[in-house]
C-alpha cells in the first residue's frame, strides 16, 4: 500500500493505492455506514471504521489498482462539514488525474 496525507484547516485529507478490492473492504468487519458514491463517473462507496466515527473514506478501482481517500478530523479540531461530503468533493477533483 502506498499513502500520502495532506494537512488542510479541520481535516487530514489521505489518498492511499492498494491492491486491495471492494469485496475485501465490504468484508471487513471492521468497516460499516457503507453508501453509495460517485467519484466523476466511477461507481464508488464510503464508509467508516466502527471504531472510529471521525472520518469517512471513499474507495473505488482504477485499472489494476483500488484507490482509497480518506478525511480525518484533526485531534480536537471541530468537524466543520461531513467527511464523507468532503472525501467525496476531494476524490472527484482528484479523478481527472487518475487512470482510466
């Protein structure tokens, strides 16, 4: 897996490669509130850790490879906007970058 995060004013905005698959994070037991989501006019999904209600992820695939974006509140900053609305907004803007 490879990871960058980014530092923005409430939020840490991370966008990791995988090869991971969308069977396997629906699998997970540890991740739950999955949703529908579209990244440009890639079919995607969001979803949270159980443990962790802080944050939202948005995964989709690219040609062989999984994308996972994920916001994080920072420590004891407030949250200003839904993570899942914000991952989803960074995603699309990231798409155009992204293989097809």
């Amino acid at each position: 897996m490879r990871f960058c995060n980014w530092a923005a004013d409430w939020y840490f905005l991370g966008i990791a490669t995988t090869t991971r698959t969308m069977g396997e994070v629906k699998s997970n037991a540890r991740n739950v509130d999955f949703g529908p989501a579209n990244v440009g006019e890639r079919e995607a999904v969001t979803y949270r850790e159980a443990a962790r209600q802080d944050h939202c992820d948005v995964a989709f695939e690219i040609p062989g490879e999984f994308i996972l974006i994920r916001v994080e509140k920072k420590g004891s900053k407030e949250v200003r906007e839904d993570p899942c609305v914000v991952a989803i907004r960074s995603a699309t803007v990231m798409d155009r970058y992204l293989p097809r």
